[in-house]
C-alpha cells in the first residue's frame, strides 16, 4: 500500500513539473516607461521588449518603439545569461534598418554597417574580437570621408571615468547613521547624461539602506559640467552604473566622513 502512494504521489508530481515546463517558443512582454521602470501596462510606455524563446537557451530580444514601430531586434545564444549571437539590426522609424552588427559573445565580430534612411552606406567597420580592424565612412553621395568614430563616451571636466569617480568621491560624506551602524559595502548607482551633458534619472540599482543609498544619489546629483556623448557624430544620451564602495577604515569620528573608495564603472549608449 505504502509503495503504490508513492507511486501515485511521485506520478502527480511529475505531471504537475510536466504542466509548468514551458512550451517553446515563447513570448514575454514588458512595457518600459521614460525613465526605464517597468510599467504594467502600455499606457504611459516609452517602448515595449519582446522576449522571443526559441527553446531552453536561445532567443532573441525585440524592442519597438510608444507607436508599435520595429527599433531593434538582437539575438542572443543564452538569453538568461545575456550572451549574444548574430547579427543586431536597428531600425529607423521609416522601417529601413539604420545599424547592422555580428556579435559573438556580446563582441563585435564582422562586420558593423551604418546606413542613411535612403540605404546607402553611411560606415563600415570590421571587427576582430571587439577590436576594429578596417573603417571608413562614407557621404550621401558615396564618396569616401574622413573617419570619425562612432561613438564617443562622455567627458567630465575634460576627463573620463577615472575623474567622475573622484568627483562622486569627493561630494560623498559617510552618513552618520551608517558609521553607528558600521553599514558598508557597495551602492550601485546608475545615472544618464544627456545629450545636453545634464545628469538625469539618478537611481540606485542595487543599495545599503535609506542613508547610504540616498547620500549616493544626492553625490551623483551634484555632478556638472558634462561635455555629451556622440553616436555617429550627433550628441546623444549615455548610461552610467558605478558600484561605489563604502567601507569604514578607523573608529567612526563625531563627524561624517568621506568615503573611502569606489569600485569600477559601466556605460552604454541607448539601444
């Protein structure tokens, strides 16, 4: 009797493990509001990303613009882990394709192809391991022109990364709440500069608690003097995320103290 109940019981759940496996492909949907919180529904939506799942690993991701137009379609050989694979199309709101990349392992590999809205070619690059290989940019006319890169990160005070990091650093005071508490650890704060080199939608990813995670967002607040980023020779907006480190080296004073050191950083401009 005790060896037929297990039976049954071990039968039940793997019906029940059977019913919740996923049928492939299949899709998921989030609509993205303006500063890049998902929302639950399209009214308000910036844009919406379609997760296709082709089967337990691969897919591809497409993202489509508040009016339902094509603006990026990127595949991937592990969508969990975000690995890509294949060639990233962009998309003008025409619906003729503005960029085309190979990547392998999210590096450029091949070819890396920019075209004007009337499809000729605006630049062509090749890559080898992300490294770039071959350039030229070319007019509307076909004729070839001086190269400019293709993208070009943000500067702050004439430097980059190194100089915002020490920038954060020195407007960040160590909360006295959290030397009390002997609170350390990291706050990864992501922020955007604009295409007018103005600090925008500063928000913590990943936090400490309420003092650390606001005295972080008020630091980064207090950034100026952005000179933007370029895409294909226009300004254009660029994401930063900076894991910053809080770590107490000596028994708290009476008073706030600086913190004591950042980790590194990431960037990207818009997709």
């Amino acid at each position: 009797m005790k060896l037929a109940w297990l039976t049954a019981a071990l039968l039940s759940a793997q019906v029940g493990w059977a019913q919740t496996r996923p049928t492939y492909p299949y899709k998921t949907v989030e609509y993205i509001a303006p500063d890049n919180h998902v929302l639950p529904g399209p009214e308000g939506a910036d844009h919406r990303t379609e997760r296709i799942f082709r089967d337990s690993l691969t897919g591809s991701v497409r993202i489509y613009d508040a009016a339902g137009r094509i603006k990026e379609i990127t595949p991937y050989a592990d969508m969990a882990r975000h690995i890509t694979l294949g060639p990233r199309t962009t998309y003008y709101d025409s619906g003729a394709t503005h960029t085309k990349e190979d990547l392998v392992a999210n590096k450029r590999q091949g070819e890396f192809v920019v075209y004007y809205p009337d499809g000729k070619v605006k630049r062509r690059e090749t890559y080898e391991a992300n490294e770039r290989k071959t350039a030229e940019c070319y007019a509307p006319d076909g004729s070839v022109l001086p190269y400019y890169p293709y993208e070009v990160m943000p500067t702050y005070k004439g430097g980059g990364t190194e100089k915002i990091v020490r920038a954060i650093q020195a407007n960040v005071r160590y909360p006295a709440e959290a030397l009390r508490n002997g609170t350390e650890g990291r706050v990864f704060v992501s922020f955007r500069v604009s295409a007018t080199g103005a600090v925008e939608d500063v928000r913590v990813v990943r936090g400490l608690g309420s003092a650390l995670d606001a005295e972080t967002i008020a630091a980064v607040k207090k950034l100026s003097n952005f000179t933007p980023g370029m895409q294909d020779g226009e300004p254009a907006a660029v994401t930063f995320t900076l894991p910053i480190t809080y770590r107490i080296t000596q028994a708290p004073p009476a008073f706030p103290a600086q913190n004591q050191g950042f980790g590194g950083a990431t960037q990207g401009f818009p997709r």
